[in-house]
C-alpha cells in the first residue's frame, strides 16, 4: 500500500454538506480549486451507504475569504461516535505535521454556530491534535488549503499509516480472566436488543463486568477495554473504540450480531490491528424493524447469547417451598388433564415438575438459567412483551422473527405468582387472552388469597368470596367444578375445596365465556403440608369430602 500523501491548493473553496430529497443517499459537498473545478476526492468517500458527490455552488452564497491562514481539510464531520472516528479523523493524521495549522470540517450548512461535543474533543486531545478546530456551514475560500488523503475509507481500507497515528493510547495492563460486556441498553435511538438485560443479568452474576459506554468518558472505556480479556456485547460502534488503544494483543472480542451480515468495518478494523473477533446470530430474537443498519429486536431469553459466549450452566436447586409449590401445581395439572400450561411471574419455574407437552413461563425475574429446562419454553421478559411477541398472538408491530413463535396453544392452567394483589389480579386480566372456557388459574405469590378472592368477586356484582378454613399457599379459580375422579386426586396430594362465604352465586373468571359453562364457577384454595403430602392429606381429606357433599348439593338444587 502506498504512503499517504498530501495536496496543496491555493484559493481553493471549502464547501458545508447538504441533503436534497431529488438527490437521495448523495451527500452534497467538495472543494472546489481556484478556477472552480472540483477536487477529486474530497467528497464523502465510501464503498457503501451514503455517499459523497460535488456539490451545486450555485445554491449557496458567495464564498467569504478566510484571510491570509490556510488550513488543514478535514473532510466531513460526524457527531456519531463511530461515523467520527472512522470518518471524521481520517484526514487528521497530518495535523500533527503542521499542528499551527487549523484543522477545518465540511460541516451541515444548517450547523452555524456548530461547536464540538466533548467526546469529540477528548478523543482529539487523546491523539495529540492541537491545532485550531473549526466547523464551516458556509463556503469558505483559504489561500493555502492542504489536503491530506484518506487513512480509513469507510467499508473498505485502513491504512496503517493512519492505524498507528490512531492507536496510540496507552491503557491499564490487561487482567486475565476478566470479561465485559458493551452495553446498549441506554441508547436512545432504538437500535438494540430490548431484552438485553436478561442478558446482562446473567452475565453479571458470572462475574461479568457490564459498561455503558455512553455514560463514561473516552478514557474511561479505554481503559476497561484494555483492561479485559474478553470484550463482547451487541453489534455497535462502541467496538471501533479498539482503534483508538497501542495494545490490543491478547484480547478476544465477541460480537452479537444486528441482523443478517455484520457491518464489513468490523472486519476491516479488526484485520488491521490482528484482533481475534467471532460474530454470532441469535436466532431466537424477533425483529421489531430493520432500515438499513438501524435494526431493533427482542429476544425471548438469554440462552442463545449465553451460549455463544460458552457461559456454563449452574444448576440453582428448588427452595423447599418452591418444592411444594411445584408438587401442587403438578397436582392441579394432573386433575384438569392440562396439555398446555403458562406460569407467569415466578422466580422460579413451578412448571419444571409437571410433565405436559407445552409449558411456558414468562418472567422477567427468573432466577435459574433458562437452559436448565431444555423442556420448558421460558421468556425473561414481561407479559405484555410476551403476549405482543412470542404469544401466537395476531402481533400489531408486525414484527417478525428469526423463528417465528408457534401457533397460540390455548392454556388448560395458568399459575400466576404475583406477590402484590393488584399486580395479581392485573395478570389474572392480561392472561385471559390465553385461555379457554375451562382454564385453571392459580395464584402461587406470597399473598393474601382471601382478599385475592374477595377482589376476584367483587369485579361480578353479587358474586361469593373464599373463605379460607386451612392455611392456603395457593388459590384456584375454576370455569368449572372437577371430575369427581380429579377430586379424589387432588385430595390425595392435600389440595380440597374450601367452604364459601355465598354458595349461591359463582366467581366470574374475567375473559372466560361463563355463557358457556353449565356449572357454576368455583374458587378453592391449595392447602400446603411442608412435612409431607400423606399428612396433608390426611388433615384435609375430611374437610375435601364434607366441602364437596355441600357443594353437589348445591348444585342438585
């Protein structure tokens, strides 16, 4: 590759950028020679995207002359992170040659009084540059204009004359074995995985270190960088950072990507300075909407990028009540036949128990790692992003998916473990929409069931409350009364219907076709035994058997 070079021109005329909507993916722009003819390449060069052309003189004012000082061009100037220090720097590495010599930049001719952010002066400051900086929004005439080339065009090259000009920043030694991950769940321009912080989470009780470059200083994520072993995250600009750092021997980078293909600059930058770098494709996220490189989605849960980064399973073991938990709800599952079972909220996975072809858990604080239970479907998310996204619902974004979720399978049980009534009850609203006119809820959070049931009933005017004669740990709402046969085994697990304040009227289970159910709606309450399932039984058997004569009755009425 041949040296870098540099041109001198004397009159020559500096002009600002400018979009046309005649013109689209063209940015206007150039420097123009004394005679007014344009000077090759000193639009926006660029293998792909947007790129630069000569701009219409005629369509702005007339050139003011800058005096008798020349200056340095700097080609065109981006407040974008990475479209900077790609861009925006690749003329600068001759600044330091002529450092009395201001460095100007083809600004937006809507940028008057335009002044640099102080990243960008950081970055400048962290590369020696001391000369005068100015921003033109206008044309402007120089009697000596210097013109270096390109070190980096954008897509395609990095010299490394200009590679070593930018690498120059001299970090903390690196520390073996330390990890972190670049965060982009702070940015506001959308581009992202919205459930990233499933990721996060995860990552950071493995003793990953997580950063949000666009809180710190440019030094400040230097210095992480250089400090780790492994750096990893989402697709972004955030990585080009590593152009700026002397050292970056030793150091793994592994890169979530957008969708589809990788941006080439990853490749052209990483190729120059020799970084090990793997990219990787989670094909679990939904795609909420891609234009280009702004690309959005979500994903389901943190498996797919866990696994990319060979995090290890640990197996996190069940609480003696989450045990007891799960032993009831299997027990309700069995009686109701379910096929098909939701558990939304639980920190960890009731269901895990229950052996059925469709379980589902939803839950944005789900302890154990999802990889635990290959059998289970599990969304570390919250229910509005799973019944907007991986429901099978009709999904109003439009949004589709690397895999498309199946076809909505309605739920024979739902187990809801809210431990706030109203956050309850909320749920108990929300999941309606998965259900059918026999689901079985069940409320498993640490709660009060009475007042559960007495809010339940309070929604359908004259409806009957619970009134709980045993200590509950859970409550049932049913479209209908169980098979007598279910009702045998669920007393053989503890689990017996509670006595009611009103037998006369039922419970209405919200977005339930109650038209359709011939029996009256039910609620009981899931007694709970720690020391063992044969003594629950045998203390509530006798409760189940008198509960349940009273309400045939009832119903023979």
């Amino acid at each position: 590759m041949d040296t870098l070079g540099v041109r001198e021109y004397s009159g020559a005329t500096v002009y600002p950028t400018i979009r046309v909507g005649t013109l689209p993916d063209r940015l206007l722009m150039g420097v123009f020679d004394a005679d007014g003819s344009y000077i090759e390449r000193t639009a926006l060069e660029r293998r792909s995207g947007e790129v630069g052309a000569p701009a219409p003189r005629e369509i702005f004012p007339a050139p003011r002359p800058a005096g008798d000082r020349g200056a340095i061009y700097g080609g065109t100037l981006y407040f974008h992170f990475g479209h900077f220090l790609l861009e925006s720097l690749a003329r600068l590495w001759h600044a330091a040659d002529e450092p009395n010599m201001p460095v100007v930049w083809a600004g937006s001719h809507s940028w008057e009084g335009k002044e640099f952010e102080p990243w960008q002066l950081e970055i400048l400051q962290i590369l020696g540059v001391r000369n005068e900086l100015r921003i033109l929004s206008a044309p402007e005439t120089f009697e000596r204009l210097v013109i270096p080339d390109v070190g980096y065009r954008y897509d395609d090259w990095f010299h490394p004359q200009h590679a070593e000009f930018l690498g120059r920043y001299v970090g903390p030694p690196q520390e073996t074995g330390r990890k972190i991950w670049l965060s982009r769940t702070g940015m506001s321009n959308g581009v992202k995985d919205v459930n990233a912080p499933a990721v996060e989470r995860r990552l950071a009780a493995e003793g990953w270190a997580i950063t949000y470059p666009e809180r710190s200083s440019v030094r400040a994520q230097l210095d992480e960088i250089s400090r780790a072993s492994v750096i990893a995250g989402e697709e972004g600009s955030a990585f080009h950072a590593l152009m700026l750092l002397q050292d970056v021997s030793g150091k793994r980078f592994e890169i979530i990507k957008r969708h589809g293909m990788e941006h080439r600059n990853l490749h052209t930058i990483g190729d120059a300075r020799s970084v090990r770098q793997r990219f990787h494709t989670n094909r679990e996220a939904k795609l909420l909407f891609a234009e280009g490189r702004r690309v959005a989605k979500i994903s389901p849960n943190a498996s797919s990028v866990l696994d990319a980064l060979e995090v290890p399973v640990r197996e996190v073991p069940m609480s003696g009540r989450e045990q007891d938990l799960a032993l009831g709800v299997a027990a309700i599952a069995d009686a109701a036949n379910a096929s098909s079972l939701v558990e939304i909220g639980s920190r960890f996975p009731l269901l895990a128990l229950v052996n059925a072809p469709h379980r589902v858990i939803v839950s944005s604080e789900l302890r154990p790692d999802p990889r635990q239970f290959p059998g289970l479907a599990c969304y570390e998310t919250d229910l509005e992003s799973y019944l907007a996204y991986f429901s099978g619902l009709p999904d109003p974004t439009g949004a589709s998916a690397e895999s498309p979720a199946p076809a909505l399978t309605p739920a024979d049980v739902i187990v809801l473990a809210s431990d706030a009534i109203d956050a309850a009850l909320e749920a108990f609203e929300r999941s309606g929409c998965l259900s059918h006119s026999r689901t079985v809820w069940v409320f498993t959070g640490d709660v009060d069931h009475t007042a559960v049931a007495a809010r339940l009933a309070s929604r359908a005017p004259g409806a009957w409350a619970v009134g709980a004669r045993v200590n509950p740990t859970m409550l049932v709402a049913a479209a209908a009364l169980p098979e007598p046969k279910a009702l045998t085994r669920l007393r053989s697990c503890g689990i017996g219907i509670v006595p009611v304040v009103d037998p006369r009227t039922a419970i209405r289970a919200l977005r339930v076709d109650v038209t359709a159910v011939e029996r009256p709606v039910v609620a009981a309450t899931v007694a709970h035994a720690r020391k063992s399932l044969a003594q629950a039984a045998r203390v509530i058997a006798g409760l189940a058997l008198r509960t349940l004569f009273r309400v045939i009755a009832h119903l023979r009425r």
